[in-house]
C-alpha cells in the first residue's frame, strides 16, 4: 500500500477507497443480524455478543467497548475523513518526492483518528451514565424527550459560540494548519502530531454536532451520510461558514418543537 501511495497521485484514490469501503462495510453491517451491535445501547440485550459477554471474564465491559471501538472507528473512517482531504492533500503536495510519503500521510490520518477515537470513548462512557441515570429514575424514563431536547439545544447554541468559529477557521485553513505544525524534522512524530492537532480543532469544531449520533442512533447510515455532509461543507466548501447559523437556528427550532409537543 505504501508503495502504492508513494507514486505522485496514488494517495487520493488509496484514500478514496478507504472511504468507500467504511461506507459499504457500514451499510452491510447495518443490514445485518449483527446491526444492532452499531447501537451503543443494544450489545447486551440478546444474540451472540451477549452470550461472551456472560462468559468472558469481565465480558460485559470488555467485549462492548471492542465492539463499539470497531464500529466508531469504522464511521469516523467514513463519516471525517473525507473532511480532512484538503489538509491531507497539502502535507502530500509538501512532502511530494519523499520516499517515506506514504507512512507519513498514515500517520497524520493515525494522529487525526487517534482523537476523534478518544472523543468517542468519552461520549460513549457518558452515553452510558445518562442511560443509567434515566434507568434509576422512573420520571426521566417515561420523559426521555427531555434528552433529546437538551441535545439538540446543546447543539444549536454551540453554533454561535466562539469556541465553533475559532476552530472552524482553523479547520478552513489547511495550508496555514500545516506550514505551522509542519517543520521538516523529526518527520514521523511531527506527522503524527499534525493529525493529532487538526484532531484538536476539527473535535471543537464539529463535537455538539457528532452528538446528534448518540441522538439518532449510531447505526443510522442516513443520518451518518446527512451529519458526515454537513460537517464536510461546513468546513471545505467556500460558503461553508454560512451554513453554521442556519444550522444552529434548525436545530434551535427543533428542540422547541420537539418541546412544545411534549408539555
């Protein structure tokens, strides 16, 4: 494959078809008896996965996590990536001759993954203690509304925060990105930390909006392609910017809705 990807234009087709194989292993997956493992909060309920977790050592922790791993790295694969072509395509340009190119385009996308990775984890162990919580207390069980509502405010007003606008410029400027985290030296752990930096910004930028997954159900590959869109024009098309306040009002809007439909 590095070979492959070492030859002048050999890393965007490579790339590409990465893309398309998370997308189609999601899709077949999702078809599958073993879609349910895709929902974080289905893995222990019946089939084959809960039978080991009974079984293994600490099966009930471990088996789940392996899983849910698997599965969101697959999406983050499918879903970010094509976000980051633009800065991938900058370092490629930057480091074009190079006999080691293609191990050092891995390892920003490693260094990128390696973030959204350990936000995942993050939110996914928070998924788990508001699924705890609701199951304690009988009232947030026969109003689980009341979470969608918060998600989708929480999501909205991020929109119009500075925190959004900061990285998004960051995220909007892969040349810049680069010339600045990129020396020439120590190439291999300044490449990694290229992803990892980009990570950083690309997971203030788009991190309210990722939770809407959590919301619709990680499984959903229409909502994965629909949210995956979003956060790719937001950030590479020109009049990407213009789309964040919209957006922040819709899903403003549907929180009231949703709101307004339950008092």
């Amino acid at each position: 494959m590095f070979r492959a990807f070492n030859r002048r234009d050999a890393w965007l087709p490579v790339i590409g078809c990465l893309i398309a194989l998370s997308w189609l292993t999601l899709a077949i997956w999702t078809q599958s008896p073993y879609g349910r493992y895709l929902d974080h909060g289905e893995w222990l309920q019946s089939g084959f996965a809960a039978s080991l977790c009974r079984v293994l050592p600490g099966g009930s922790v471990l088996l789940p996590a392996l899983l849910y791993v698997i599965g969101w790295v697959v999406m983050l694969v499918a879903m970010m990536l094509p976000t980051v072509l633009p800065l991938l395509a900058i370092f490629a340009g930057i480091t074009a001759g190079r006999a080691d190119r293609g191990w050092l385009l891995t390892l920003v996308i490693l260094g990128y993954l390696s973030i959204w990775s350990a936000f995942g984890i993050s939110a996914h162990a928070g998924d788990m203690e508001l699924h705890a919580i609701v199951a304690r207390n009988t009232w947030l069980s026969f109003n689980g509304w009341i979470v969608g509502v918060l998600v989708l405010a929480i999501a909205g007003l991020f929109q119009f925060s500075k925190l959004k606008y900061h990285c998004l410029e960051k995220c909007r400027t892969p040349f810049s990105f680069v010339i600045e985290h990129w020396r020439g030296q120590g190439e291999q752990w300044q490449s990694f930390m290229l992803g990892v930096h980009h990570g950083l910004f690309c997971v203030g930028c788009c991190w309210a909006i990722m939770l809407l997954m959590f919301l619709v159900g990680t499984g959903s590959v229409g909502w994965m392609l629909a949210i995956g869109t979003m956060m790719a024009v937001e950030k590479n098309v020109p009049w990407g910017r213009q789309l964040s306040a919209p957006l922040g009002f819709s899903l403003l809007l549907a929180a009231a809705a949703i709101l307004a439909l339950n008092l």
